[in-house]
C-alpha cells in the first residue's frame, strides 16, 4: 500500500481533509468528547504545533502516532474501513492514494527579526508573561531593546527571563490598577521610557448588558481601561519633555464591532480606542505618536467563557466568518512596526491585524 504523504508538519487543515488523516484524528477527538469543530481556529497551524498549544492534551508521542498510523492507513473501524471512509467521502480508496493529486501546503509565515530597530530605547510591555505581551516583550528584546516587561505573574515572567538570556530584560510583577504598582514600572525604567505596548487585558463572560454583573463589568474596565490610562499616563509626561514618544494600545476586533464579545469587553475595547484616539490628537505635535491595535482571533492564554445562552448564541453567530486564528507572534510584528521608528508617519490609527476579519 502507497503511505500516506502526511507528516507533523503537515497542516491540521491539510489532515482533517485528508480521507485517511482525517477519520483518524477525529477518531482521536471523539474519545476524549470534542469534535473537529475545536481545531477550526488551528487549521492553518502545523498539526506538530498541538503539542505546546494544548497544553498536555497532545503529547509529541501522540502526533508522532498519527503520523505511524496515516501512513499505514489505519483508519478506525474494521480493516475494510479505509475503502468505506474513502466511499462515504467520496474520496479514493488508499490503495489509490498515489493517484491523488500532492496537497498543497499553504506557506506559513515566519517572523524576520530586524537587527538593533530597538537599540538604546527602553520600552514598557504590559502582560509580558504571556501571549501578544510576551511575543512583544521578546522580539523588542531581540531586536536589542530594554525591556520593562511588566505582568502579575512572577512565575510568568521567571520563564519570559529565563528563555531570553543575555537580553536586557528588567521584570515587574504588577497589578496595571494600582497606582503604587504603576510607580514601581517607572522606577524599574528609570529615567527613560521610549516607548510603550499596553497588551494586558482580560475577556469577558460574553454577557449582554441585561445580564452583565457589576463585578464583571468592574473587573473587565479596570484592566482593559484603567489600567491602560493608568501606563499612558504615567510614560507621557516623560516623553513630553523628550518631545518623542511611542505608544501601542492593543484593542481588539470587539472595538470595531459589537459581535466579537460581551459588552463588557466591547464597551471596554471601544474606550481604548477612545484614549488612543484623543491621545494622539492632543500628543501629536509633540513628537508622541499613539496608535492602537486590533487582533482578530489569536491563540493566547485568554479563553472565552459563555455565561449567558442569548450571548453565546449571538457571538458565535456573528463568528461565522471567523478566519483562521494566528498565533501571537504575527500580532507582536504588527505592534511592533508601530511602536518602532517604522511607524514615524502613523498616528491616532487603530491597525485592524484580524486576517481580514474586519472586511468579511
């Protein structure tokens, strides 16, 4: 029997697809209760990268049995399964598989660092432990930056360290709220903030606003909010006297449309690019640039939760054109061109970087 031309870099697209690949890994989400349905924001992805990505879920012994298992064409169910499967799809039995045209990888794409783009400015990056804020936080510090990163996860932060030794990396452990943590950033930076990416955020229970708590409400605006205004604040008076600045807000799709989340979050998304907005209007001559921007679907530690029917309902309505997730190093690129001097001509623009969500 011809083997099966999959392998772990292979997409997840590319195997559910595929008439022998396909059966098996559904097989495998079946017996532990989901359905392919949970890898759609991953398709793009090579089906390898599940191993960090799940957290545990899916071992490197796992991904390397299905690739023993495709290319035996061990499809689950009797031995004549692989020529049922094959039937049912429409699809060529696997001792045809040579037949079949070759499957097309679509290329991913890959981070280019830009040597020293950072060199001699100190930047603050909130919720640099993890997600967008730490595939910030790592390529300013690879491009030869100062980094303050900032986040309230000591253990977070260890880790960011620790996988960037020899960078200039100066951690905080910091609740963005408090103002006496907020002081702590600026004595941890010292004389000198260049510049600044206001990434850490929380989401939402996906309420709407005849169910929303006031607890979540509270909980939601401090952090995507105060705690934002609380960092600009405190960075612009020193960039006033330097007459030069650079500040990122990250928004998010739910600042453009109010089918992305719960109010709570969408109202709080709509405010940033309210302080982003007048920020860059009342800073503008005065050398300081803000600009903000909005990720589409991405793969960060932040999870969704549905506490309301009506709001999971209208939200994964309204997620029908939902491209495929990316992971947090192509955000970080798109905050980065703005935070740098590449982005000398932009400001008061909110950067849809969503894979064209925001035109569906």
């Amino acid at each position: 029997m011809p083997q099966n031309t999959l392998t772990a870099d292979s997409s997840v697209g590319s195997w559910l697809d595929d008439p022998i690949g396909g059966p098996i890994l559904r097989d495998l989400l079946a017996q532990a209760g989901q359905s392919a349905d949970v890898l759609r924001p991953v398709r793009r992805l090579a089906i390898k990268r599940l191993v960090k990505l799940s957290k545990g879920q899916f071992p490197p012994e796992l991904i390397d049995d299905l690739v023993r298992r495709a290319a035996a064409g061990e499809v689950p169910g009797s031995a004549g399964a692989t020529d049922a499967a094959a039937a049912a799809t429409g699809a060529p039995a696997a001792a045809d598989a040579s037949a079949r045209p070759p499957v097309v990888e679509r290329p991913e794409w890959v981070e280019r660092v830009s040597a020293g783009r950072f060199t001699g400015q100190t930047v603050v990056v909130t919720g640099a432990g993890s997600g967008i804020g730490r595939a910030t936080a790592s390529r300013v510090a690879r491009e030869g930056g100062r980094v303050i990163a900032v986040d309230i996860s000591r253990e977070r932060l260890d880790d960011f360290v620790a996988e960037h030794a020899g960078s200039d990396i100066v951690p905080v452990v910091a609740n963005i709220t408090d103002d006496d943590a907020i002081a702590g950033v600026l004595a941890a930076a010292g004389d000198r903030i260049d510049a600044l990416a206001n990434v850490a955020g929380i989401m939402d229970d996906m309420t709407p606003v005849h169910e929303v708590t006031d607890a979540v409400w509270k909980r939601v605006f401090a952090i995507n909010v105060d705690g934002t205004m609380k960092l600009m604040r405190a960075v612009v008076p020193g960039m006033l006297e330097r007459q030069t600045g650079s500040i990122v807000n990250v928004a998010s799709e739910a600042a453009l449309r109010g089918s992305a989340a719960g109010v709570a979050y969408t109202a709080s998304k709509h405010a940033v690019v309210g302080l982003t907005k007048s920020s860059a209007y009342m800073y503008g001559p005065s050398g300081i640039r803000v600009n903000a921007v909005a990720p589409g679907p991405t793969i960060t530690n932040i999870e969704a939760t549905f506490a309301s029917p009506l709001g999971a309902e209208r939200v994964r309505a309204g997620m029908a054109l939902l491209p495929d997730a990316v992971e947090a190093d192509a955000l970080a690129a798109s905050i980065t061109f703005l935070l740098s001097d590449d982005g000398v001509n932009v400001n008061g623009q909110v950067l849809a970087s969503d894979g064209g969500w925001s035109v569906a």
